[in-house]
C-alpha cells in the first residue's frame, strides 16, 4: 500500500521548515553583528596599542639624538654626521 501525503500535511510541514529557517537566520545575523562588534573592538585595542609602542619607540630615538648616544638597537638606531 503505497503511502500517501495530504497536501495539508505537505504545507504545514514545509512552513515549519520555512519558520525554522527563518529562525536560524536571523541567529546567524545576530553571531554576524556580535562578531563583527567584538572584531572592531579589538581592532581599535590593537591600533591603540601600536601608536603608543610608535610614539614611546619615536621619543627614544628622540632622547638618543639629544644625549649624541650612537646606539644600534631596535629602541635607537642613530648615525651621527
């Protein structure tokens, strides 16, 4: 006996998979702006840390030029004239 499906069973059936699917997307939306929120975040942390370790790394080359130090280091590299 062959089994057979109401067109009703058919349709609630796919509007739930409809509704389910729905559901997923917009939790996929909401991962989407969290991570994106939290990648911007870390984002700026990482800039803000990468200006200072510039400006600290400028001011000693800075320091090594008024002391007329001749220094090869990452920290101060200077060549006098």
């Amino acid at each position: 006996m062959p089994c057979v499906v109401s067109a009703d069973k058919t349709r609630q059936k796919f509007d739930a998979l409809k509704s389910k699917h729905a559901e997923i997307m917009a939790n996929l939306d909401m991962v989407k702006g969290a991570t994106a929120t939290i990648l911007g975040d870390q984002e700026k942390d990482l800039l803000r840390a990468f200006r200072a370790r510039c400006v600290g790394s400028s001011r000693a080359r800075v320091l090594c030029v008024l002391s007329g130090a001749v220094v090869l280091s990452p920290a101060c590299v200077v060549a006098r004239i």
